[in-house]
C-alpha cells in the first residue's frame, strides 16, 4: 500500500507477514496509510527514497536487521523519521543499547493491537518537530 497519499507516512518493518498484515489492517482502521519492509534491507530502501514520519520496527530481522536500520539512521539524521517505534520479543536487557537519539518508544512482543496502533496515531499527531523520549510501553 502506498503511503504517498497519507499526511503521517507510517513505515512497518517487519518479517512476519501475519503481524504486517494485522498491522496494516490497525492503522488503516485509525485511517493511517502504511507501506511495509519485509526486512530490513526494503526498510533502509524505504527509508532512503521517502521521508517517513512513523517507522514501527522489529528488532530481529534476518540479513539486515532492525539493528542495523537503527545504526543507519543514527548515522543518517535526516532520514530519521519523527518517531522511531520498536517492537521487539528480544531479552529486555539487550534494549539497554538502543540509540536513545534514533528510538523513541519500545513495545515488547506480544503487543496489544489496538495500544499499538493509538500510539502511531498519537505520534502522527505530534508536531512535526515534537520528539519524544524513549519510552519502553
């Protein structure tokens, strides 16, 4: 699904196809348009060719990972987008490592659905230039 048309592009960097989709089908119901990565190869893709203003990532990725795409943003700034969300099942004291300049929010697997999705509408909502600290939800 193309993301040109929405005024808040949301970006959903995931590998599992059944959480992309339901992802998807969240935010589409909070009429926000997302576009989808499969890995994190397609999210730095993504992320090189458009601005995004969400970018909801998982963590363990195979090939490039949600890692990785951190590492890139943190060193590429300007392609940062303003909220930086990661979803992750990963040992919660390997977050400890997480770029707080790149990450703003961590939601642990499994997730509430219907959390996840008010919390990219909230962040949409957000001024443009209105950055919150990391948050672990």
């Amino acid at each position: 699904m193309s993301s040109a048309a929405s005024p808040c592009p949301v970006l959903i960097a995931e590998d599992d196809p059944a959480i992309r989709a339901l992802l998807v089908t969240a935010l589409r119901r909070r009429r926000l348009r997302s576009a989808t990565a499969a890995n994190g190869g397609e999210a730095l893709q993504h992320l090189q060719n458009q601005e995004w203003q969400v970018l909801v990532l998982d963590l363990m990725m195979p090939a490039v990972t949600g890692w990785d795409v951190i590492a890139w943003l943190a060193a590429n700034p300007d392609r940062k987008p303003k909220t930086v969300i990661v979803v992750s099942a990963t040992d919660r004291t390997l977050l400890k490592e997480l770029d707080a300049s790149v990450v703003n929010a961590v939601i642990f697997k499994p997730f509430d659905l219907m959390q996840l999705s008010a919390y990219v509408k909230a962040s949409c909502d957000l001024p443009h230039d209105d950055r919150r600290r990391t948050r672990i939800v």
